[in-house]
C-alpha cells in the first residue's frame, strides 16, 4: 500500500522536501512564484487576478509583486488528490 504525506499541516520543510525544492530565504516574484508551480508568469498573473492563487504582498506605492515561499508551497499541497474524481483538498 502507498503511503500519502498529509500535507495540510505539514512544515515548511516538510512541503519543500514534497515539492523537491530548495529555500531561497527572501520573497519571491510572480516569475519565480510561477516557476515553482512550472505554469507560465501570465497563468500564474490570472490566479492571482481571479483570487485563486496564493496570498502575494504589494509594498504601498510600488507595481511589485511578492510571494512568501510557504504561502506558494501550500497553495500548491492545497490542490492534492488521491484521485481525479476527489474534490481538492
């Protein structure tokens, strides 16, 4: 039997241990947001427009976007399944 990591509660380092990804330690952009779930900057613009994506900061008086590296990682566990007729989690 194969064993599913519950992510719903699962570290920082738990999730980029999941998600095979290596901490930068600061923010992140909508590029390098975009490249952790391997979808286009554009696609990854429309989640945020649509609200569908994770929570993103933007400093007062600035058109800059950033991401907490976590908040990216559990939007990305948020979507898990165990099967294509299972509502995400």
């Amino acid at each position: 039997m194969i064993e599913y990591l519950d992510l719903t509660d699962a570290t920082f380092e738990e999730l980029c241990a999941h998600f095979g990804y290596t901490p930068k330690g600061r923010p992140v952009s909508t590029k390098e947001a975009a490249s952790m779930a391997d979808v286009h900057p554009m696609t990854f613009e429309a989640y945020r427009a649509r609200g569908e994506g994770p929570r993103f900061f933007q400093p007062p008086g600035t058109r800059r976007i950033w991401y907490a590296e976590v908040d990216v990682l559990r939007w990305l566990a948020s979507g898990s399944k165990l099967n294509t007729s299972e509502a995400a989690a």
